[in-house]
C-alpha cells in the first residue's frame, strides 16, 4: 500500500493539510476506480460512488492495527457503497453481473480477516500475475484493459478494432487458462487442508 493510504492509519484525516488530504483521495480514487468502474458499467457513476464512499470512510474509520486490515476495509466499504448505488438505480440492477460480486465475495463475507487467508490471497494474487506473464500478448492486454480499467466489451472492441464475440471469446479463453494454472498450484493445497 502507498504511503499516503498509510496515513489513515496513524492521523485524522481532518487533521491533516489540504493537499496531503488531496493526495489521500487521489490514491484512494486510483486504486478503487478500476473495480468500482467494474462493478457499476458507468464512469461518473463510478466517481460519485468513490466520492460518496470516501466520505464514509473518512467519517466512520476505526481503528485498524495493520494496513492489510485498513485496506480491506476500505475495499469492502467501497464496493457496499457500490452495490447500494445499483439497488437505488433500479434501471442498472441488471448489470450486476456474477463476476463483478464474485470477485471479492471472501471480504465481504468476512468481518475479521485472519492472518492465514490476508497471505494466502496475497500469494494467489501474486500467482494470478505471474501466470499472467504466461499468456499470449493479446490476451494479457484484454485481461488488463477488462479488470485494471475497466472498458467494457464494446469499448475494448472499438479501441482494438475487433468485434465483440471476439474481445468476449479470447477473455474467456484466458480466463481458462489461469484457472487452470491456479486449479494445478492452489487445487492440491486446498485439498490437503480439508483433508486434515
């Protein structure tokens, strides 16, 4: 995590100087734009949630002992923040898609995150990129253009001069391929911890 993200850990936000509080927000709205523009399929959408969360997170922070439990939090307040915004539009229910609460389905759920599942995501996340060094080009700069910024299928389309059914079929197939690669390394450990 960033420095200036850290901050929030140690001081009051309101405590701080103007531009340091600017620096904050920045950081925060990059690393949560992405995803929120993910979940939300709207762009200014996806700035008036970020706004609306980060004024929650600056009024009701608690305290935190690490900055993976800080970021985690924030993660969580951000894409509830996100999923609030959808039920009030009911004209954009729909495009709550699986993958979108699929994604971060472990942190919501849990309230206490443990030591043991904050490294074993971290090191599947570290597993994830590494395998995604692994892929072809065009399908490396199809998952970064999807999950890091969040175009959608038309965007991605018109930006690579490509159709849909091809941007969709080439994300599904490097979709399979790192699930693949994740199934061979973190299936077998997942299996050996329920069997003890």
């Amino acid at each position: 995590m960033s420095t200036r993200i850290q901050l929030l850990l140690a001081a009051d936000y309101n405590d701080l100087g103007e531009s340091l509080q600017r620096e904050i927000y920045y950081e925060y709205y990059q690393m949560m734009y992405g995803f929120i523009v993910y979940i939300v399929k709207d762009r200014s959408a996806a700035e008036d949630i970020i706004q609306e969360a980060f004024i929650k997170i600056i009024k009701n922070k608690p305290e935190f002992e690490n900055e993976m439990k800080l970021k985690a939090w924030l993660k969580v307040v951000t894409k509830n923040t996100a999923i609030n915004y959808l039920r009030k539009n009911k004209k954009n229910r729909n495009l709550l898609d699986a993958d979108s609460v699929f994604l971060d389905v472990e942190t919501v759920q849990q309230t206490s995150v443990s030591i043991e599942s904050i490294v074993e995501t971290k090191l599947m996340q570290e597993s994830i990129e590494r395998y995604m060094e692994t892929l072809k080009p065009e399908y490396r700069s199809l998952i970064e253009l999807r999950w890091k910024e969040g175009l959608s299928y038309r965007e991605m389309a018109e930006l690579l001069d490509l159709r849909e059914d091809v941007i969709k079929q080439r994300l599904f197939r490097a979709r399979e391929a790192i699930k693949k690669l994740l199934h061979r390394e973190w299936g077998a450990a997942n299996e050996q911890r329920k069997v003890r």
